[in-house]
C-alpha cells in the first residue's frame, strides 16, 4: 500500500478534488443570497416606507471572503440599488466631484453614536436630506484592523473622483432620497443654494415630504422657501466625514468597484 504524506504533491492534489465542489457550492450560494437580498430592498424601498437597510455592516463582514464580495458586487453592478452605508458607529468618508440637488434641507442633530466597548455616546451631526441628487462620481472609504494589521474598504462607482475637484462637473450617478449624517460636510469648490431658508425650525424642514430624523422643535434647520422641494444646491468637490449614507430610494451606480486594500487609504 502507497502512503502519500498531506503535503505531498499528491496529497495536494487529492485535496484539491475534494475542496473544487465546495468551492461550486459557495460561488451558486453566494450569487443567489446576493440576488435575493437586492430584490427584497428594492421592494421595500418601493412601498414607501423608511428602513436602515444597512449593508455596509454586511459588506464589512464578509471582508475576509472574496466569493461573498464578488456575489455582492456583481448583485449591485446588474442594476439600482436600495442601500444603507454605516459601519456600526465608525466614521467613513464620502467623496464626489460635485452634486446637484433639489428638494434638499439640513439639520442639526445628536444621534446616539455606538463605541467599541458597546456603549453608546451622543454625537453633534448634521443631517442633510436631497429629494432628488445626482452625482459626479463616487468614493466611500472604510478604514478597519483586522488582526493589528490595517486594511481599507473602498467602494467606487461612476467617473473617478479626484483629489482636486474639477472646475465644471457632469453628474453620472443617479440618487433619490439621499441622505447624509456626518459631523463634517465640506465642498472645495463654488456652493449654489437656491430658495433656502438658513434658520428654519428643524421640525419645519422636510425632505421628499417627511422631517429629517432626530429633528427637534427650535433647533437648527437649512429648510426651504416657497414650499416642499422648492430648494436646489449646487457643490463643487463634496467631502465628507459620516457616519451614515442612506439612499432610500434607488441608487445606480455605473461600474461599481469594491475592494479591500492594504494601509490606510486617503483616495480611492
């Protein structure tokens, strides 16, 4: 009787027979899990009701699987999109060369903001809503440590976002109902605000006919003149640090990247 030993070439090849269909078996998994997952909120986000579909939270969990995130990204790439960006109380960054919207109004708010310990903190943020929103491409980062070692997350989707914005910009990224929370939202270029209202009464300002979340009576809110979705925004060179990105509507994003690289990431 022949004995191969495990790390033999034979023995590496016997193990390769045996691992090849459950390899098969997680690839078929993997694409119907992604498939299904995608319809169910699309059809959520068609009935008109708000949901924190977070798969950000989800896509930071299968990190260390690159079958999952391939279903996943093959998923989002066949067409819209109902999506939620947050990484459980972690800020990320959100980058565009421009975005033009309307029906658009801002808070000022104090989520409760998740530690790693468990614990909870509430954290000073601005809230800014858009009915209706098209981008100029799009760059989300995500810094995480897995085992000491750091790794970022980077999402991109649309033209690419550069470091200096351009002077003009051509949206390509179609969002309904955007919704940013972020401690920081800067723009490095020209802002054109159209019909707003800086002062109104946060529990006044509303977005796509609903208040923006976390508003209270007298506090501060970016609203708009001359009723509903009469404001517009213009900004050159968005740049912000969030803690939430929600699209409760649909969002396309023309060839969709998501990878995971080595060391901290500025750019995508």
């Amino acid at each position: 009787m022949t004995h191969h030993h495990p790390l033999s070439g034979t023995g590496l090849l016997a193990g390769a027979r045996r691992i090849r269909p459950s390899l098969a078996r997680m690839r078929t998994t993997g694409a119907r899990a992604a498939t299904g997952w995608n319809a169910r909120m699309l059809a959520e986000a068609a009935d008109g009701t708000r949901r924190g579909t977070r798969w950000g939270r989800g896509a930071l969990a299968l990190v260390p699987s690159a079958l999952a995130v391939g279903a996943l990204g093959s998923a989002l790439a066949q067409g819209a999109l109902a999506a939620n960006f947050s990484v459980a109380g972690q800020p990320f960054t959100l980058t565009s060369n421009g975005v033009e919207g309307s029906g658009f109004g801002a808070i000022v708010n104090t989520p409760a903001v998740g530690r790693p310990d468990g614990s909870t903190t509430t954290t000073a943020m601005a809230r800014v809503g858009f009915a209706s929103a098209g981008l100029a491409g799009l760059c989300g980062i995500v810094h995480q440590t897995i085992a000491g070692v750091p790794y970022s997350l980077l999402l991109t989707g649309g033209q690419k976002v550069t470091a200096t914005p351009p002077g003009t910009f051509t949206t390509d990224i179609d969002a309904s109902n955007l919704y940013i929370q972020a401690t920081e939202l800067q723009a490095y270029g020209p802002t054109t605000l159209q019909n707003a209202v800086l002062g109104q009464s946060a529990d006044q300002v509303t977005v796509a006919g609903k208040p923006l979340t976390g508003a209270l009576p007298g506090g501060f809110g970016l609203g708009s003149a001359g009723g509903e979705g009469g404001s517009s925004i213009k900004l050159h060179g968005l740049n912000a640090t969030a803690y939430d990105a929600e699209m409760a509507g649909a969002l396309v994003l023309p060839d969709l990247k998501i990878r995971v690289v080595a060391g901290t990431a500025t750019t995508c």
